[in-house]
C-alpha cells in the first residue's frame, strides 16, 4: 500500500542528514546505517564520504535537516567535530541536534558532548538505539 | 514539526534557511506553507525550469553535476530539485543524488535540494510543484529539476519544466521501445549518456528516427539525440546549447509555448484538486477506518462497497 495514499494518517516524516568528513573512506557503516534508517520510515539524506566542512553544514542548511549524523573511523573527529558545529551555528543551524558515530573513544565522549554533540554511538551501540535516538531528537518539535 | 514558518519576505531575500523550512512545511502541507507558496508563485517565473529525467542508473545526477559546472561556469545561479523514492513499505528513503554534486556544496550560487516522491507516483513529489515556486522566489537563475529514475509511464515533470532532458542509454531497448508511447514522446532533448558503452550508435539511430516521425514537443523544434558520457563531461556543452535552443524556438513560436504553459497550469490545478480530495476522503475515512479495514479484509464487504461508505449519502 503507498505511503501517502493510506487512509490512516501518517506521522511526522523526520530527515536525517548522514556523511563523512575530510578524508576518511569508511563508508561501510554509515551507508549500513542509512538503509536501517530507511527502513525505521526515516528520510536520509546521504552524502557519502569526503565532504567539506562548510558543504556540510550548508547541506543542513538547504535540506532543513532534523538530525545529522556523521560517522568516524579515523582519530580527527575531534577537529572536524568542533569545526563542523561551529560552521553550523555560524550559519543559524546550531540548533540542529550531532549524533557521531564510529570508531569513536570513551575518553573523547565528554570533549564531545562538551562542543555540543548530542549523541554518541561508538563500537557495541544497537541498532535501536540509533533509530530511537533519530525518531526522538530529531521528530522534536524546533 | 517545523512550528515557525518564515516570512514571504525572507525567502525572496534569497534566505536559505528560510527557504529550506518553507519547502519542508509544503512537503508536510502545513495550511500556513499554502498561503505563502500562494504569495510566492504570483511574484515568480523568472528562472529557467529544466527538468531532466531517465531511467535509475542512466547518470542523471553526475549530468545535473556537469551541467551545474557549465551553468556556474556562465555566471549563472543554479538551484537543484533531486527527487529520489520513497520506500512504499515503510515511507523512508535514502535520497542519495547530493553524492554527485558535492563538488558544487559550498558554493554560495548552487542550492541543492532532495525530495523523497512520499507515494507520488509520475516521478517527483506531490509538494515539487511548491518546491520550484519557493526557489524560483529566491531569484535563482536555473532551477534543475530530476526526477527519480522513471520507466515508461512518469511525465509529471511535463506539468514543471520549461524543456524536459532525457537521459537514456544504450541498454534502453531496442527500435520497438522506442516507438512505445510515454517518456520518450515527450523529452524535448535526448541524451545517449554512458556513450562509451557497445550499442550507443545504434541506439542513437533508433531514437533519431522515432524522434523524426513523431509530431513535435514544440512546433518547429526537432528533438536532437546526443552522445554524451556525463563521467567525464563529454557532450554536455551540446545538452546545454540544445537547452538555449530550446529557449530561442519558444521564443520565435509564442502560440506554442503558450499552449504549453496552459497544459502545464491545467495538470498542476487537477494534481492540486486531486490533493483537496485526498485530504477530504481521509478526513471522512477516519472515525471508523479500522472496522471498514476490518471488513473488506474479512470480506463482510467490498472495496466498492467501502469506498462509497466513505461518502454520506445524498
């Protein structure tokens, strides 16, 4: 039956911005991600790997994205974390709720929930745990 | 939900993020977004609509990237429109043409948005229509509009683009798909893309001789068929000259265009009258949806049966 000719009324449809920064090539996990995602009735907006710092933030900008996800595997991400919000605030989105995933160490957690991210998913995070966090900070009302 | 809708004023201004939030509110067809699409749409027409569509893996992302770059390259400010579909099990998606294009990501002259089609079936979303009206308000020189990948049956981009650019490849069929009504009646410029693959020149044969026993998108223009190989940018100079020719035909045959544009307003206010129903028919369905739902499956009645039962009797 198609989505939008269901007689029942369909909830709130979040988007969820997910990409890689700089030069990291790992995009097993996050392009895994994107599917489970998909199938949570999310709308991803995908960019793959290799992008800028400002294409990214600006891409929260013109997709007017609930959520962002960025996704990890090399030891940069602290640099590119902290660069990343602050492009977002300086261009009026630093409202837009981080989540950051990957190879991502437990001493790193507090610098980061300390720059503003609001989700952390290292190794051994659940599935369930990424699209609850997703459905919930990124279907708030903003 | 987005709770605060801009201002007419801020989307003209040419504010980004002002825009992004109107085009969600269309999507989600917040009552407040209607009244300022209204606004938006009798202060607009003024860029280029140019819709480009093909079937799914015909390379039309890394083309609206090519052209992009040629348009950029002209001065130009360009907005992209990538509609990708929507899962029709459980309404995700994963809208993943932004991949293609993130050489253009932080320059200032190219806006690019994805839609998910959200159950429409012609090949964009129900709220395109919006989106275009939103983004021409900006004062975007060229709005490019792409489609998801389409198979035979999805014109809706017909009811939006000023020229429609299809993308096809030499996998696309033989001489009797080209002949088959749909897509390929009505693309203005056609594009044999992938032209390094075996079968291009026979391809381009079978497209050229439908294209020149067919009646005209437009009196007095021929459709051209190119080669092109979007990978490495070949050929698309030739789309974009087509394109500009385009552009001078509707110039020289004012009638036609006109006809077209009325076609076009005709297929947007019957998409939008259709929508009113919609709304209307799940607003009767949705006290007792779940017994009706019940009973059709059970088979105490009919999908007929059901259908009028939404309506109250005269």
């Amino acid at each position: 039956m198609m989505v939008e000719e269901h007689l029942l009324e369909t909830s709130r449809t979040v988007r969820c911005l997910l990409g890689m920064l700089g030069t990291d090539v790992h995009s097993k996990g996050i392009r895994t991600l994107a599917q489970i995602l998909r199938d949570a009735g999310i709308e991803v907006i995908y960019l793959g790997e290799h992008n800028s710092v400002p294409g990214m933030a600006q891409a929260v900008v013109d997709e007017d994205a609930d959520i962002v996800g960025l996704s990890f595997s090399s030891a940069a991400y602290l640099d590119y974390t902290r660069q990343f919000i602050e492009a977002m605030r300086e261009r009026g989105v630093g409202d837009v709720p981080v989540m950051i995933g990957g190879l991502i160490h437990p001493d790193d957690h507090a610098p980061l929930t300390d720059m503003g991210v609001a989700g952390i998913f290292g190794p051994g995070s659940t599935t369930s745990a990424i699209i609850d966090f997703v459905l919930t900070r990124g279907g708030a009302p903003r | 939900m987005s709770l605060s809708l801009p201002t007419a004023d801020a989307v003209i201004g040419g504010d980004r993020r002002a825009a992004g939030r109107l085009i969600t509110a269309a999507e989600a067809g917040l009552p407040g977004a209607e009244a300022l699409v209204r606004d938006l749409y009798r202060a607009g027409g003024k860029g280029r609509i140019i819709g480009i569509t093909g079937p799914p893996g015909a390379g039309k992302s890394t083309m609206v990237d090519r052209l992009v770059e040629i348009l950029r390259g002209q001065g130009q400010r360009v907005a992209v429109l990538a509609v990708d579909p929507s899962s029709p099990l459980t309404g995700g998606a994963v809208l993943g043409d932004r991949v293609r294009m993130s050489g253009h990501a932080a320059d200032g002259g190219v806006l690019i948005r994805s839609m998910a089609a959200r159950g429409a079936l012609g090949g964009l979303a129900h709220a395109t229509g919006d989106a275009i009206t939103v983004i021409d308000a900006m004062g975007f020189d060229v709005i490019i509009v792409e489609t998801v990948g389409v198979g035979q049956s999805e014109v809706d981009i017909l009811a939006h683009a000023d020229v429609v650019v299809l993308l096809q490849t030499a996998h696309g069929g033989d001489g009797i798909q080209a002949v088959k009504a749909g897509i390929l009646e009505v693309a203005d410029i056609i594009a044999v893309n992938k032209a390094e693959t075996p079968g291009t020149d026979r391809m381009i044969r079978a497209l050229t001789q439908m294209v020149a026993h067919r009646t005209p998108t437009l009196e007095g223009w021929e459709t051209p068929v190119l080669a092109t190989e979007a990978t490495v940018g070949r050929g698309v100079d030739a789309i974009i000259d087509a394109i500009d020719a385009f552009y001078a035909c509707h110039s020289d045959h004012p009638q036609e265009a006109r006809r077209r544009q009325r076609a076009q307003a005709s297929a947007r206010i019957l998409a939008l009258a259709q929508a009113v129903l919609r709304r209307r028919i799940r607003a009767l369905a949705q006290p007792d949806v779940d017994g009706l739902l019940d009973d059709v499956v059970a088979r105490r009645t009919d999908p007929y049966q059901a259908a009028a039962m939404l309506f109250p009797p005269d």
